[in-house]
C-alpha cells in the first residue's frame, strides 16, 4: 500500500510538473497517467516463476511495466540522451545492487526502511548524469530493475531456499521512491538552471 500511496503523489506532482515544465516528460500529461494507471494496475499481479530453491515471483506493475517504458524511451531519444541514461542505469544498479547485498545481510535501523534508503540513493545518482526528465526517471527505474535481478541471480546461484519478489513489496516501494527522487531532483535542477 505504501508504493501505491507514493506512487500516486509522485504522479500528481509529475502531471503538475509536466504541464507547467511545456513537455519535459516528452508526452502529454493524460499519457503521463495512462502510465501511471499501468503501473498501479500491474502492481495487483504478481507471476511466480517456478523452479530452483529460490521462491521468485515478478510484480508486473514494478517489473514489467517499467521495462517497456525503457524500451519505448530507448526508441525514442537521442543517441547523447540514450547514452547519459545508460551511464545512468549502470550506475544505480551497480550501487543499488550493493546496498540490496549490503541490507540482505545486515539490515539498517529500523527508523530507515531499506526500500526507502535504496530508492532515495537510486534517484540522487540517477539525477547526477542525465538532463532531461524524461531519462532520469527511466535511468531510476530501469537501474533498479536491473539490481534486483542482479539480486535474484546471486541468491539463485547461492542455492539457499528464499524467497523474493522482483518488481513487488520492497522492491516496488523502492523503485517509486526511486522515480520520485530523481524527478524531483531533475525538475529542481531545471528550475535552478533556467530551463522551462
């Protein structure tokens, strides 16, 4: 419920945004929406993937979803904004893997969720590269995407019997926050900049 509930205020504050930033998001607000309807209806299915002793289940809303929007970005950009997200990418999956190791084995306090602790980090290096909006928020969720698959690859080569959700619970909630970060970062960035 807490990925649902920052979803949705990220998505206000991004239709918000997108109208007075004139295109930014490089589509319409009622599109910006429809994507974000998607993803909160994907959110309510989860496919288990059979087989091993690690127990792996796919959130569509958290895992399928935002990969096609990558797809579709991917196809759509310039080749420099392409390669600033990519760099993007790389990055927070790298970095997103190792905290996802790091509080698999040693959990932070209490008072700091780790999903909350992964995405806030995910959105501030997604937002250190790109420019534009548009691949910030991509760079977040696809560099997320990437960590926990990277995370699901280690436990199922580690063959001791876990179970984990790729795209859903922690996960979702960390690529929300994640997004948001890295949105508002970058729309802050623009304002300090100038930029429309």
């Amino acid at each position: 419920m807490t990925g649902e509930f920052f979803l949705l205020l990220g998505l206000v504050g991004l239709v918000v945004a997108a109208r007075r930033a004139g295109g930014a998001l490089g589509m319409s607000p009622l599109r910006l929406v429809l994507w974000g309807g998607l993803l909160l209806a994907g959110g309510a299915v989860t496919l288990d993937v059979p087989g091993g002793p690690l127990q792996l289940s796919v959130n569509a809303g958290g895992t399928l979803v935002p990969l096609a929007g990558a797809i579709a970005w991917s196809a759509t950009v310039p080749a420099e904004e392409r390669r600033r997200g990519l760099w993007a990418m790389v990055a927070v999956a790298a970095v997103g893997f190792a905290l996802l190791r790091v509080f698999r084995a040693e959990p932070p306090p209490p008072w700091i969720p780790p999903p909350v602790l992964t995405g806030v980090t995910a959105g501030v290096i997604a937002a250190l590269l790109p420019h534009e909006l548009r691949t910030v928020i991509v760079a977040a969720a696809a560099g997320l995407l990437v960590a926990q698959c990277g995370v699901a690859l280690d436990l199922a080569l580690a063959t001791e019997p876990v179970s984990l959700a790729v795209g859903g619970a922690e996960g979702y909630d960390a690529l929300v926050v994640g997004v948001t970060t890295g949105g508002a970062l970058a729309l802050l960035g623009k304002a300090g900049d100038g930029r429309p």
